[in-house]
C-alpha cells in the first residue's frame, strides 16, 4: 500500500499570475511610487546646475537604477534580494546630505564626490548587512506595529503636499480632483471583485486623471519634451572621487537606511504573511547595499524599499512577488524610453493625493493591526508605543524642530520612522529587559 504524500501548496508571494494582471499590477505599483522616485534627481539636479536635457537623463538613471534594484529585490540572486514584493528606488534620506556634500565641492567635481561616497555607502551596506539582520530580535510586535505605524503617518504628509500641488494651500480644484480620486478608489474597491478591485488604485488613478483634463489640471508638456529615447552611459555625470569626510557622512546615512529598510522588511513581512526573518533581512539589505553601489555606475544614488508599495500591497492583497518584478520591468523601460515616463507623469499631483491618502493610511492600519499582537494590559507597551510615536511625529509636525542640531544628529532625527524606531527599541530594551534573549553576543558572532 503506497501512501501518496501532498505536495506543500505554494506561498501567495511566490505565486505567478497570468500575464494581463502582471502587466497591470506592476503598472499601478509604478504609479504609486513614481513622483517619489523622480523628486530626489530632480532636487539634487537642480542645486548642482544641471542643464534640462542632464536633469532628463538624470531622471532617467534613477528610474534605470530603481528598476534594476526592484528585479534584485524581487527576484533575488544568490544571498542578494528579500524576494519579497518590494520596490526599491531612490531614498530622499540621501538628500540633504548629498546637497551638503555637492555644495562642498562646487567648484569641483561635485556630482563625482557623490556617487563616490555613495559607492562606499553601497559596500558598507553589503558587509554590514549579516551583522545588522541580527538585531530582529529587538523588534517584538510593540516595536514593529509602532514603527509600521509611524511609516504610514510620516507617508501622509507627502499625500497632502500632493493634493496642495507643493503649495502653501490647496485650490479648490486640487481638492476637488483628489475628492473623485478618493471616491473613484473607495468605491471600485467596495464593489468591484476578483483582479479588478485590487487595480482599484490603478482605475482611481486613471478616473481622476480624466476628470483633470477637461479641467485643464494635465501637464503635457512634459510628454511633448521627452525624448523617445535616452540612456546614461556609465559614469556620465562623473567618475567616482573618495573624500573622507563625504564618505562618513554617507556612511551615517545609510545606516538610518537600513533601519528604514529593516522596518518597511518586518512590515512586509507581516502583511504578507510570511515572518521576515534574519536571513531574508540579510539578503534584502545585501540587495540595498549592491543596488546603491551598482547604482552609480549608471548615475543612481542610494536605494531603499518604497514604503508607499508596502501600502499598496497592504491594500490590494497582490502578495505575489513576480507583479513587483514587473514593475521592475516597467521601471527599467521608463528609463530606457523617457517619453514613456512623460505618460506616467501626466497624473496630476492632486489626483495623487486623493488616491495616497488611502495607499498611506493603509500602512498605519497595517501597524495597528501588529501592535494588536502586543499585550496591552501591562501599562509598560502603552508606554512604550505612545513615547515613541510622540517623537517619531515631532518632525512630521514641525519639519525644523532639530535645526539648531548638528547635521549628523539632524540625518537620524529628520526622520520621523528612525526617531521612532530607535526610540521604540531603546525603550523596550531598557523597560522589558527580561525579554531579550542572552544570547546576544553568540548570535551576532554568527553571520548570516
């Protein structure tokens, strides 16, 4: 008598759709992250005094670059990439130190000095990553579910800004424009079913898009302008150049980049369903830290996961990682074929907002649902949770709060998911001690 053994049925997340929901799927992920991916070349192309057509190709390198980044992430390659449905793309925590660091050597090879310090930031990241994927340990459900919470609210800025178009006050037609957004998305999600409710973003996107036309509310120029196309060659904008005091000041960043990836890691992970361990944290940050490097080759700067996915994710339940690899795909051809990106920028940044303000808030719920995990009978986790959320916000609600800081105090504290997170696994360390495991010094012997 034989006994027919059941093959273990597959992860959501390593699950292939058809080609139509791929297509669609990466499509709409690239919506939701593209104003994100294009405003940091586009800040630090302006202060380095880029002419349009460098500022283009400059654009185009770090849709390249993210592209490439998000098929590492997705897709893995040996112990590089979280094969998780992650998007990677440019980090705007690399900001206000690479415009430090440009406005240096002004009268210098400025943009060389940057990818120089970004390149040894890349290798950083690489090496410390087994070391760094140790410490989960410190991030029991109070500490995930604050920082996943902190991830979606610091987000929700950036969906107003949106809907104000970067002005000072919204215009009527601006609220207007994300009010049908906002409706259009609630609305196919509530009665649309199967595939098509979880494009509800996507179909919002194009509703709200073509409510803005008659209105006059859509930018073609940029469409007209772009060329069909265009790629970097290697070190266009510079060959690498080391300097020590560059090189530290990135080194900092991007260690409040992994912290970020770690948190946007252990969310994924969460919402998913499948618990991101040591391992898997070890290969996503590996997968940062050789984006990054690689990156400057090809003219990209520092790469991290785009916590606005995560909240896509969250919302549509396309868990698998192959729809995130196509828009991988898309990203890559977006910066091969920049008129094709023109398209994608046709979307009004009120119609933006409308839909972010679901995208976003679906990562805070995300983080309240983990912190529903947590035991809250002992006064300690309120505590805890309520400490580090009130500074994790205080430069959500006053941006310059920390300026009189030193600037590298201000790279940690600018951030309010660092901030918070750092202030969540202190506490918890020091006020449930007796929770931490002793073998810490053995564990973080052993490399992942």
């Amino acid at each position: 008598m034989s006994v027919t053994q059941e093959r273990p049925s597959r992860h959501p997340v390593d699950a292939r759709p058809p080609l139509p929901q791929l297509i669609l799927g990466g499509i709409q992920h690239v919506a939701a992250m593209y104003a994100g991916v294009v405003a940091p070349p586009l800040v630090i192309g302006a202060a380095v005094g880029l002419s349009p057509g460098q500022l283009t190709l400059l654009i185009s390198a770090a849709l390249f670059t993210a592209g490439l980044a998000t098929l590492l992430q997705t897709l893995g390659f040996w112990r590089f990439g979280a094969r998780l449905p992650l998007v990677n793309g440019v980090t705007f925590a690399a900001v206000a130190p690479i415009l430090s660091i440009a406005a240096q050597h002004r009268d210098g090879n400025a943009l060389g000095v940057v990818y120089g310090a970004t390149l040894a930031g890349g290798v950083f990241v690489v090496l410390a990553a087994p070391f760094f994927s140790k410490l989960t340990r410190f991030f029991p459900p109070v500490v995930t579910g604050t920082v996943i919470t902190l991830i979606g609210i610091s987000l929700l800025p950036v969906a107003v800004q949106w809907i104000a178009a970067q002005h000072k006050s919204a215009k009527p037609s601006g609220l207007v424009l994300a009010g049908i957004t906002l409706v259009a998305v609630l609305v196919f999600t509530r009665f649309l079913t199967g595939f098509w409710s979880r494009i509800a973003l996507l179909l919002g996107l194009v509703a709200g898009t073509a409510a803005a036309w008659p209105l006059g509310q859509v930018d073609t120029s940029t469409l007209r302008q772009a060329p069909v196309f265009g790629i970097v060659t290697p070190f266009h904008f510079g060959t690498p150049t080391f300097d020590v005091a560059a090189i530290v000041s990135m080194l900092i960043v991007m260690l409040v980049v992994m912290a970020e990836s770690t948190a946007d890691l252990l969310a994924l992970g969460e919402i998913v369903d499948r618990p991101t361990t040591s391992r898997v944290l070890a290969d996503g940050l590996r997968a940062d830290g050789l984006s990054t490097a690689v990156g400057t080759i090809f003219g990209g700067f520092a790469c991290t996961a785009f916590a606005q996915n995560i909240g896509l994710v969250s919302l549509t339940r396309m868990v698998s990682r192959y729809v995130v690899a196509a828009s991988g795909v898309v990203l890559v051809l977006l910066g091969v074929f920049p008129m094709a990106g023109g398209i994608v920028a046709l979307v009004p940044q009120p119609v933006l907002g409308g839909a972010g303000l679901v995208l976003f808030g679906s990562v805070a719920v995300s983080g309240i649902r983990t912190l529903a995990k947590a035991s809250f009978e002992h006064p300690i986790n309120v505590a805890i949770v309520a400490a580090s959320l009130g500074v994790g916000l205080i430069p959500i609600v006053m941006p310059d709060f920390y300026s009189g800081f030193p600037a590298a105090l201000q790279v940690v504290l600018n951030s309010g998911i660092s901030a918070g997170c750092v202030t969540a696994v202190v506490l918890n360390l020091a006020l449930r001690p007796r929770l931490i495991e002793r073998s810490t010094v053995k564990e973080l012997s052993s490399v992942a």
